[in-house]
C-alpha cells in the first residue's frame, strides 16, 4: 500500500511538471519504477495506461484555457500512434536483461537533449515564425513516439524542445498541443503493450496509482 502511495505522489508531482513545461511525465515515472525493479516493458506499459487517464484530463484543461492549436495536434497524433505501438512492441520482445540497459541509456540522452536544446536558445525568446509544417511534424511524432514506448518516456522531450526551439508555436500553445496529441500516443503505447505483454503481465495497481496522482494534478498543471 505505502508503494502505491508513493506511486500516487509521483504521479502528481510528474503530472504538474508535464502539464506546465509539455515533458517529463513519463521519464520521471519510468526511472522510478525501474528504479525499483519493475522490468522496462512492464515499467513502461503501466506508465502509459495511466496516461491515457491524465493526458484526457490534461488535454481538456489546456482545451479550456485556450493552450492548443489543433491542427499541430491533428498533425502529430497518428505518427505518435504509430511510433508508439511499434516502440511498444518492440520493448515487449526484448529480454529484460537487454533492455535495461538500453531504456537507462534513452532515459538519460533524453535528459542531455533537453538540456542541450534549451541552452540552445541562450535565454532569449524565439521569434514566432509560420506554424510547423507536417513535413515537420510528422517525423517529429513518429520519433518522439517509438521513443516514448521503448524508453517510458520521450514524447514531451523531443516533441516540446522541438517546438519551442523552431519558434513555430508560442510556448502555451506548444505545452498544450503536445499534452493533448499524448492520448493518441498512450493509446497507441498501451495497445502496443496489451498485445505484446498480455493483460496478465501488466501491473493495473501501479497504472492506477499514476493515474490517480496525475488527474488531480492535471488541471492544476495547464492552469501552470
């Protein structure tokens, strides 16, 4: 009980960090949970059905306060769900010993870009240019969502610092269209994993402690 509790604070905590800045979510849940022995398959499938919960909730927040242009969400979502069922896939039929290793080595290049691509930017706010192309986007989302799968996290670190750095959305509207195109890409994750894992293999009371955490935070975080 005291782990799901845990569990439960991490996602909230995780949630008000995503829901502000567009990332982070599923890299803090998925270093967590490695952290204490969940396989990455494992790891990574509960924290995407628990995003499915607070990236809804997340979405329809930043909806209401006006954060999102749908057509970059319209754009990104099927190329998020498709990187994201294959990267889900995948992860499902690596061994675990195997993929250790490679999900702490994506999880930690996945620190380094953020850093790297913010520090790019020397402090000073990007000129907002035409909004981004699907020649653009496209790739962008089937990257950002293979990545998401196989590493537990990945779709706000690519896809945030990607559009905040190109200067192609304001970054409200950046934070918001990536939270809300995230359902897509947890679905798509979560499938990826249903049929890879089997609904057997899949820990529901630490999908539900995230999820239970992140909705409540959710609201609060778009407000943010």
């Amino acid at each position: 009980m005291r782990k799901l509790i845990v569990l439960g604070v991490v996602g909230l905590v995780a949630q008000l960090i995503d829901g502000s800045l567009g990332m982070a979510y599923g890299v803090t849940s998925s270093t967590l949970l490695l952290a204490v022995g969940v396989a990455p398959a494992a790891a990574s499938a509960a924290v995407h059905f628990s995003e499915i919960g607070t990236s809804l909730v997340s979405g329809f927040s930043h909806h209401k306060l006006g954060n999102v242009d749908w057509r970059t969400v319209s754009i990104l979502a099927l190329p998020g769900f498709v990187g994201a069922f294959v990267g889900a896939t995948v992860l499902s039929n690596l061994d675990g010993a195997v993929a250790k290793p490679i999900v702490a080595v994506i999880l930690l290049g996945l620190g380094v870009y953020v850093v790297y691509r913010f520090l790019r930017l020397g402090g000073a706010r990007p000129t907002f240019k035409p909004r981004p192309s699907a020649g653009f986007l496209g790739p962008m989302g089937l990257v950002a969502g293979f990545l998401d799968a196989i590493g537990g996290g990945g779709w706000g670190p690519v896809g945030t610092t990607s559009l905040l750095s190109s200067g192609r959305l304001e970054p409200r509207k950046v934070v918001g269209s990536i939270d809300t195109s995230e359902f897509v890409v947890a679905v798509g994750g979560s499938l990826g994993f249903l049929f890879g894992l089997g609904a057997a293999n899949i820990n529901w009371g630490y999908a539900g402690a995230l999820l239970a955490g992140g909705v409540i935070a959710a609201p609060i975080a778009a407000w943010l």
